[in-house]
C-alpha cells in the first residue's frame, strides 16, 4: 500500500506541494530464497489521485490507469475504490485472473534511496508493482511460488 497524507485521494506532501501524487512499488528478499521478479500476480483496488475517473480502463481483470494524468492533485480529485476479496492471501485463493506485476527498472525508481543504497541486499529481487507506480495506491501481490 502506498502511504498518502491525504487520505482518500492519494495525496502526500513533497517538497512544498501539499497534494503531491506518491508513488509505490515493493521490492523484497525472503530467508527461503523467494525474490520479487516477474512472476508475481499485482491487482489493484484503490487508484488515485484522479481528475477523471474515466481514464481507468478495466480490461478482463486488469484496471489500467496508465492513460490517467499524474500531474498534481487538487482537493477534490477523485478516488477509484474495488473491493478486495476477504480470502485473498489464503493459498486456496484463486489469482489465476488477476494480471500479472510489472517489473520496474533500477533508472525507473531512481533515485530512491532506500531501493538504491541496499539493492546488493536485494539478491536478484526486482522492483515490482502493478501497472503505475504513480497512481496505482492498493496493489495486493501475490506469489504461488515455482
């Protein structure tokens, strides 16, 4: 989930700009040798800030805000809202339509410092997130592993 100050439009403050859109993304490391890359499955539930929400574009599955401005939010922006399925971090929970993640490159999400200064940590973990870091707020990943 990406962290907003602004709750319900997707908003935080950056450098001065009260209604910055924040950014997501997820990179991760497990003890079992499990590293985020391009098998995992992103869906999204909350998309915003937006001006309009048509922009979003649903195919199958997918909820496709890439066409949708990231430009500075205003105080009545709007929110996309999906619910999210109560069982879906059970194994028995079938992803099997949900879209696959996006993977994002280290130049993408630069200059992130957190993601650059511990990337070695990382071993071979890849910058994942669904289809827009920028607006995409509430990503659920999944992995059903190899």
């Amino acid at each position: 989930m990406d962290w907003e100050v602004n709750l319900g439009i997707g908003a935080e403050e950056n450098m001065g700009n009260a209604l910055h859109p924040g950014d997501g993304g997820f990179i991760a490391s497990f003890s079992d040798g499990t590293t985020t890359g391009s098998n995992w499955k992103a869906q999204t539930f909350y998309i915003a800030p937006l001006v309009n929400v048509n922009c979003v574009v649903e195919s199958g599955n997918s909820r496709l805000s890439s066409s949708c401005s990231a430009s500075p939010a205003t105080a009545d922006a709007f929110a996309l809202h999906r619910e999210v399925p109560t069982t879906w971090y059970a194994t028995s929970f079938n992803d099997a339509s949900w879209p696959s993640d996006s993977v994002f490159s280290k130049a993408t999400v630069s200059p992130k410092v957190v993601y650059i200064n511990f990337s070695t940590q990382f071993n071979g973990a890849q910058f994942i997130w669904s289809f827009n870091l920028i607006l995409d707020n509430l990503v659920w990943l999944r992995f059903q592993g190899n």
